[in-house]
C-alpha cells in the first residue's frame, strides 16, 4: 500500500517557518512534502498546522508549485506566487516591533541573546534584517 503523501503550506499570515529540529523550513510560496517522520515528532510543526501557521497543502498545489519550479508553466497558471522582496518589504514594515519580533523568533533559529539584540534595532532596522535573513535562504 503507497504511503498517502503530506504537503504543505505557509499560513495566510505567514512569511516564513522553520523548523532546527527536523531540519523543514519554508517559505512564502513554497510547497513542500512533510515527510511522516517529521509530522510526528516535531512538536514545532504539530503546533504550526494547529496554529494556522501552516497549512495543508492539495496534490494539485503541490504539483503546479513543481512545474512552476521546473518552468513547465507559466506564472499566470499557478495559483501562488513566490512574493517580490519588496512586497515582502511592504509587509513586514506594516507589522510592529513586537510582530516583528514575534516573527523573527518563530521563524529562525535564534537564541535570547539575538532576539535581546533584535529587540534594540529601530523598526527599519529590524526590516532590514528580517529582508537579508529572507534572501540568504
């Protein structure tokens, strides 16, 4: 008997999730398959699909997220795109300091010396950073 496979997705709030333990992270737009191992015993991940963080994603996504990859279809085609960091941009400047915060301790490996750091940045700054941790991923 095939094993049911198991994608998902970024929450509609969510910029970005990872994960230190399983070693799962994703991004905006991203589809991915969440391997059963994981699913089971990450405590992270039970808790982002609960939370709405993460959610789960069709076979039919999951396949158009692959085209897309491969260029086999046009952007037009597929439902979600991969967000432009200045959008992203737009975004994260809407959030406040704490969201931003918030955001950058769910989403990276951090520990409290960095979010001590973090918290002392201007807004832009906290951004800023959040846009160069965006695009070294």
């Amino acid at each position: 008997m095939a094993k049911a496979r198991r994608f998902v997705k970024l929450g509609e709030k969510a910029f970005g999730f990872a994960d230190p333990w399983s070693k799962f992270n994703i991004h905006k737009g991203q589809v991915k398959e969440l391997e059963t191992v994981q699913h089971r015993r990450s405590q992270k991940i039970k808790t982002a699909l609960q939370g709405g963080h993460l959610e789960k994603a069709s076979d039919k996504e999951f396949e158009n997220y692959q085209k897309k990859l491969t260029g086999k279809v046009k952007s037009t085609e597929v439902a979600q795109d991969v967000p432009s960091l200045p959008s992203m941009k737009e975004d994260l400047e809407e959030k406040t300091k704490a969201e931003l915060t918030a955001f950058y301790q769910e989403n990276y490996d951090v520990n409290e010396d960095d979010v001590t750091t973090f918290k002392k940045l201007k807004h832009e700054e906290m951004v800023d950073e959040l846009l160069e941790l965006a695009e070294d991923d």
